[in-house]
C-alpha cells in the first residue's frame, strides 16, 4: 500500500472474503480518489487497521471465522486496538437488516449499514456521509473539549476573584456566592445560600439595596453603595453593581459583582474629618481669612471676615478681590512683586484703612502671604486681618491722656503765675473802691474790675483744679443724694430755660462708690453743657441701672476687642437731653481741653468730666444725633 506524496487521501480498508466483492470496490474508491487497501477475513483486517490506521473500514458482516460483529467488538473493546478504536466503520450485509441485532452493532459503536447489492453512487454517497458525519463528530468533541475548558477558567475567574459575585433570584435571595464572599464575611456558603440579600444588609442601607434591586427586575443595571457586617463585626463597605439576568428576554434574577471599598471608605473619611477640622479651626479664629488663587479670585472667605468686612461669604466667593474693595485698596494690600520662592512667602506685616461693604472705613493689621501646594509652587494668597479700629482709638485716648496730663503740668503753672498778681489787682481795686465816696461814678468801673478779676480767678481755680485733680475719695453713696444736691443748684436754670427734668433708678441700683464733690461737679458740667443745648427748651433726663459690664468702645462690631481688665459691676447712668445734638465731626473733640462751640465757652467742662471719671476707673460714652439730642452715658464704680 502506498500513499502518493502530495496531497493526504483517505486511506479506506475493506474486510471482505469475496475476492470479486473487493475487485469491484476498489474500482469504485480508486476512481473517486481513495486510497484502497483490503483484507479478505476480519483476523487480517485487525492487523490491518493497526497498521495503516485506515480512515474508514467496509466490513462485510458475513466470514468464516470471526464475524463482522466479532470484528467490531474486538476493535472498540481490546485495549490492543485503542489507537484506531475510533475508526468509523461501516457495515455491508447481503442480509436484511432484521436479521441483525443492529441496536448492539450501534452500540458497539457502528457507524452505517449498507446491504448488498450496492452501485457505486451508493457506496461513494454512504462514505461520504460517514466522512461528513466523523468530521462533525470531531469538531463536537472538540468544541466540548473547549466549552470545557474555558468554563473551568471563568469558574477559576469567578471563585478567586476580589470582588464579591453573586446571583440573586427574583424574589433576591442568593443562589450563587463566590468564594470571596464567604471569606470576606466569615460566613459559609451554604448559610448564604436561599437568603434574602436584603437580611445581610445593615437596616440602615435596605430601602436603598430595595429600590436598586427592583430598579433591576424592571432590566436596568444598578450601582450603589451598601453596608454589609463583616466578621469579627467589622462593617463591609461594598460598592455594588447588579445587571438583570434575562431569560426568554424575561428578568429572573440579577447577577451581582461587588467592591469590597472599605478602606476607600475610611481614607475618604479621614479626608473629609481632616477638611471639616480645618474648616472648623479656619472658620472659628477670631482673625479674618481670605484666601485668593493665583487671578486674586476669593477662594475662601471665613467667618471673621464676614464680620469684619460686611460682606457674606457666600456673596464673596469667586469674585475678584477687586470687587470686594476699593482698587487702590487691593493694590496696597497685596503686594507688588510676584512671589517666586519659598523665602518670599516671608509674611508682610501692615496696617491700612480698609473699606466695609457698607461703605464705612475701618483700620485693619493684616499679613499677607503665599499659599503653596505640596511641590512648593505659590499657588495663591492668604490674607489675614484683624480690626484694629478699636486699638487705633485707645491708642488715640492714651494720647488724650498724655496731652492732658501735659496740659496739666502746664496749666497748673500758669494758674499759680497769674492769681498771685490778680489777688493784687483786686486788692488794689477793693482799696481804691474804699477811698472812694458812695455815690462817685467811677466806683462803678472799679465794681466791673472787681466782677472780671473775680471771674478770672473762678476760670483760674477750674484750671487749677482740673491741672492738679485730686484723688477722688471713694465712698458709698447713694446716686439720688448726688444729683438731689446738683438739682437743688440748678432748677432754676432749668425754670428759666423750660427744662424738665426726669429721674429714673433702677430699684436694685446699688450703691456707688465715688468722690461725691468730684462726681457733682461731673453732673454740674453735663447739666450745664445740656442747658446750652436746649435754647428752646426741653426734657434732661436721668436713668440709672446696675450693668455687669461696660460696653466694649465704638460699635459693636469688632466682638473680640472687650476689655476684660474693666469688666465688673457697674452703675450705668444715662444723661439724656433733647438738645440740638453733636455734630459728627466734633464727637472726636468733645472730650479736649479748651474745646469749645459757644463764644463764651472754656472748653474745659468735658475734658474735665473725663478725666475724674478716668480717675474713677470709670468709663464714659457719648451718643448723639443732631438735632435730636445727646446722650452721655457714665459707667461709675459700684459697692461690691
Ligand atoms: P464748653 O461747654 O465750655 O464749650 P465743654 O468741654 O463742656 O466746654 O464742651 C465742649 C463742647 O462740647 C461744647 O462747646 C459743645 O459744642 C459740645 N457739647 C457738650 N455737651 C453738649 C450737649 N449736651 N449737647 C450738645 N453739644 C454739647
């Protein structure tokens, strides 16, 4: 037997006693382009087939000695032949197919029948098929093979993945749980197995895994976050993702594949604890903060600065400083020269005079500096500030205080320079008044020297007083017996120019521990000074109340600046008259010496005022409106 080099042709054996049987087939296979080899009894054709491993072997069923069934059964069954156990093989008989036990011949593994007598069309057909059908059959067993192993690999896939797959039911309970699962959650498989995923979830999380859950038996697929408990009662965080499972394009389940994101979870909220913390810390410190990127557009503005500015940061955020403040402002706040490294993030310490929203001008300390990202680039600017208006104006006082003490100094010389020569010329006056006869004209002239000299002297002694002020005495008393004193001085003026005048004490007013002469020569100025201001007349009033505290100075805005030293009991005395009211722009000068508004004012009433109640550790305060009146508000020190 030989093979012709070239193309591979089927080799087909057949196994036949009938020398003209096997003459005829040959024929017929040699015209069709198959290899022919023949045996003529079944022993030879075992041999045979083990040596030429044909593709296709024709058994006639009928032989002396072993039969075609003998042959097969040898063939498929003797471990001798497994190398060609799977030749096809196909059977011709002369005898009808009933006489034949077929069902064992199938079984043992024959492919096809073909009764005697054949022509050549049905012999090359029956081949052909059995060619055709042992081709389908190996690519079946090969595809199987496959399938198989590509299903073991998903199955690997599935069991040893990281994320947790399931598949629930419809009614969502689990049918198939990944290994991972159970390891993550310490449970075993088969307690997962028929419950509702809805029972592992935390309380908290079912109606969210609910709605999600039905969400994908309408067919959509759903991601979300649920909460599952874990082992040793830690809690899972599992960013899940559920598909619809479709059957006959009906939904009967979903399949699941789940995240175990706990770490994520705990960084993410370290972060946010971390951002909230810094907000806290940013948002409560008592100096305003604006941070700027790198356009000057405003990134943050804290609470601070919300109060000091005016401005809500919420109308803030986002536009350019520019908008916030006046041009010329922001051009000196910040500063000119670009920030290029680390050392010029040297913070730049100032004061200026900065704009609030409501267009009032307030003194601010503030730094400026660089804000930087973690390579070091300057990546914007952070300003902080505090108002300072408050310090500005005690600094102011302290200087009040300074030129007054200097005045003082000052005054008290010129005081003692002039009285001496005055207390002359009076004498002189008195003694040439006395030389002269009752009813001499000139007498009246020396009368007017005497009334200025004495008026003089009066202006000389307020002077002295108020440059040598002595310490005020301190004892309890009570108010009423103060003002009752100053009342019974002044009510005629008060007739005179159609004032009224009202007390009011609060019932649990305390005590006040003053200098009394001192503290009526206080009432006797501002009654005075009230007089002047109601030319039309008008109401004076008093009222007195106990008060824990004295109000910080200027507004209330900036909170931060009370001064704690002074804080303690006091008794609040308001003295309120319905006069013309203070200009504005004298408020600042009120309170300095020789400050005056009247042609025959000294302008030492109120400087004096000041300093006693100054010297009692006191506080005064004065709020006016022109045209309306004016208050002045005495904190004096109370009995303990
Ligand atoms: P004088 O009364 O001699 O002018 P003061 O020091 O007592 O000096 O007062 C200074 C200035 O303060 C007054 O000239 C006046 O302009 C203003 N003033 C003080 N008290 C009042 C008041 N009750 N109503 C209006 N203006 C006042």
């Amino acid at each position: 037997m030989e093979l012709s080099a070239g193309r591979m042709r089927k080799t087909i054996l057949m196994i036949d006693d009938d020398a003209d049987q096997r003459e005829i087939t040959r024929k017929i296979l040699g015209a069709h382009g198959y290899q022919f080899a023949e045996a003529d009894s079944c022993e030879e054709g075992l041999k045979f087939t083990l040596q030429y491993q044909p593709h296709l072997v024709l058994l006639d069923y009928l032989m002396p000695g072993m039969t075609g069934a003998d042959f097969l059964h040898e063939l498929t069954s003797n471990p001798h032949y497994k190398a060609v156990s799977e030749t096809p093989v196909i059977m011709l008989t002369a005898r009808t197919r009933n006489e034949v036990n077929q069902a064992r011949l199938f079984q043992m593994g024959l492919r096809m029948y073909l009764e005697k007598p054949f022509n050549s069309h049905e012999l090359i057909n029956v081949i052909e098929n059995v060619f055709a059908l042992n081709d389908m059959r190996q690519r079946n067993r090969e595809l199987e093979q496959r399938i198989k192993l590509t299903e073991y690999k998903y199955q690997d896939i599935i069991e040893n993945a990281n994320d947790l797959i399931f598949t629930l039911n419809a009614a969502g309970e689990f049918v198939f749980i990944n290994r991972r699962l159970s390891v993550l959650t310490g449970y075993l498989r088969e307690e997962w197995k028929d419950r509702p995923l809805l029972d592992i979830v935390l309380p908290e999380d079912r109606s969210t895994v609910e709605v999600n859950f039905k969400n994908t038996l309408k067919g959509k697929s759903r991601i979300f976050e649920m909460r599952i408990p874990g082992h040793n009662g830690r809690v899972l965080y599992l960013s899940t993702n559920i598909n619809p499972i479709l059957e006959h394009g009906e939904v009967t389940g979903c399949v699941g594949i789940a995240r175990d994101v706990t770490q994520r979870k705990k960084l993410e909220q370290e972060i946010t604890d971390l951002k909230n913390f810094n907000e806290s810390v940013i948002q409560s410190i008592g100096s305003g903060l604006i941070t700027l990127d790198l356009e000057k557009r405003i990134t943050s503005f804290n609470q601070a600065a919300e109060e000091i500015l005016g401005w809500r940061a919420n109308e803030v955020i986002g536009l350019y400083l520019e908008e916030a403040l006046p041009p010329e402002e922001v051009q000196r706040l910040l500063p000119q020269t670009e920030w290029r490294d680390a050392k010029d993030s040297s913070l730049l310490h100032r004061e200026m005079e900065i704009t609030r929203k409501d267009r009032k001008r307030i003194h601010v300390g503030y730094t400026v500096s660089s804000r930087r990202d973690n390579r070091n680039q300057h990546v914007g600017t952070i300003i902080s500030f505090r108002d300072i208006s408050q310090i500005k104006q005690m600094q102011a006082e302290v200087l009040r205080m300074d030129r007054l003490a200097s005045l003082g100094v000052l005054a008290s010389g010129i005081a003692h320079e002039i009285r001496n020569p005055l207390a002359g010329i009076k004498t002189v006056a008195q003694t040439l008044e006395e030389d002269l006869e009752e009813g001499d004209g000139k007498r009246e002239y020396l009368a007017r020297i005497i009334r200025q000299v004495n008026r003089m002297d009066e202006l000389l002694r307020t002077l002295f007083s108020y440059a040598r002020p002595q310490s005020p005495v301190r004892r309890p008393y009570k108010l009423q017996d103060i003002i009752n004193e100053v009342k019974g001085l002044m009510l005629q003026r008060f007739e005179r120019a159609n004032i009224r005048f009202e007390e009011i004490y609060a019932e649990d007013l305390p005590l006040v521990l003053v200098d009394f002469h001192q503290t009526q020569q206080v009432f006797i100025n501002l009654f005075l000074n009230a007089i002047d201001a109601m030319s039309g007349g008008g109401s004076l009033t008093i009222h007195a109340r106990p008060v824990t505290k004295p109000p910080s100075r200027g507004d209330r805005r900036g909170k931060r600046f009370h001064e704690p030293q002074r804080n303690g009991r006091f008794a609040e005395v308001r003295v309120s008259d319905t006069g013309e009211g203070i200009p504005r722009e004298n408020m600042q000068a009120i309170f300095d010496p020789f400050f005056t508004t009247k042609p025959q004012g000294s302008g030492l009433g109120l400087s004096i005022v000041y300093r006693i109640i100054e010297e009692h550790r006191g506080h005064i305060h004065v709020e006016s409106e022109p045209g309306k009146g004016t208050t002045f508000s005495l904190f004096l020190p109370v009995e303990e």
